[in-house]
C-alpha cells in the first residue's frame, strides 16, 4: 500500500510539533521505501538498516525544516535518508584512504575505486556508457565521476576541483548531455 502525499503531510506537521505517535505512524508508513533506497545504494543490510534509523533521528529532529511548496513529504524523506547513505560511502572511502600502503598515494586509490566502481555499475547500466565516457572533456568526466561516482555534492566538487559552482555545474550538464547523447547511437 502506497501512503499519499496528503496523508503523510499531517503527519509530519505532527511530527514537527513533537508529537510521537504522528512520528511512528510516519516511521510505519515509509521506513520500508526509504530502507529499499538504502539498500540499493549501500548494497549491504547492516548499512542500509544505519542509513534509515540516522534518517529517522534526522526527521525527529527537522521535520519542521519541511517546506510544503519544494516536493512531496515522501520526497523529502527519501533525500535525507539518501544524504545519510552517501555519508557512510564517504565514510567508508575515508577508512580506506586512511588503509593506503605507503606506496600507494590516495589519489591513485581514488582512481582504482572510481574506475572499479564506475565499471561494474556502467556494464550494468548500459554496455556503451564506459566508450561514451571516454569521449568526454576531462573536466566533464572528472566532474561527473566526483558527483555521480563517489557522492560528492556540488560544493564538494567545487572544493576538490578548485572551479567555480556554475563552471562545476556546466562541465555535468554539458556531460550528461553528451553522453546521452552517445548512449542514445
């Protein structure tokens, strides 16, 4: 059974006012969703079953920060619990950082993971998507890699990549463009 937007929205009003039986309500109608994405980003139960209960402490705790205009209310759960699972990928990459050999330098590790995990999630997506990326400007590929690959928000790859936020945005917009315009051959 889905829960609609108008159902969920009382409860979180409710939620926002403190009031704990509109927050398990809240929980019982949405936690399976918001676990199912988890899950599916995080590919393990024990990180998922983290992601979602740090999500639902995030709700508790915000649901005031909800703005009725910018989305569904099962929207705005679902990026938080998706922010929550791109934390522990973060986390998890900086454990293996911290791991690197002496010979290793951390931009290398990053490489052999992005490379890793862009190739077994691209030959699923779409046989073609490792040509078509290839074929994109370095900045295009470097930018799309940092945001889509390893999680990074836009501030966070204007920090890694030194550029301004509009340059960042256009080098994945102009990205994106391309390679569906590639995948689409």
């Amino acid at each position: 059974m889905t829960i609609e937007h108008e159902d969920l929205l009382p409860l979180l009003q409710k939620t926002a006012a403190g009031n704990q039986a509109a927050f398990e309500s809240l929980y019982a109608n949405t936690s399976g969703q918001l676990y199912a994405v988890a899950l599916k980003m995080l590919k393990n139960k024990e990180s998922a079953e983290e992601a979602t209960q740090e999500a639902f402490i995030s709700i508790w705790h915000k649901a005031s920060y909800y703005q009725e205009g910018q989305g569904t209310v099962l929207t705005w759960l679902v990026s938080i619990v998706r922010y929550r699972a791109l934390d522990i990928i973060r986390h998890k990459k900086v454990r293996k950082e911290d791991e690197l050999s002496d010979n290793e330098s951390v931009g290398t590790m990053m490489d052999e993971n992005l490379a890793q995990g862009f190739h077994e999630q691209s030959l699923k997506a779409h046989p073609k998507l490792d040509i078509c990326m290839d074929e994109l400007d370095n900045q295009q590929k470097q930018a799309i890699h940092l945001a889509y690959f390893n999680g990074l928000s836009h501030s966070e790859v204007v920090q890694h990549l030194a550029s301004p936020l509009g340059t960042i945005k256009s080098w994945i917009r102009r990205g994106l463009t391309s390679l569906q315009r590639c995948l689409s051959l």
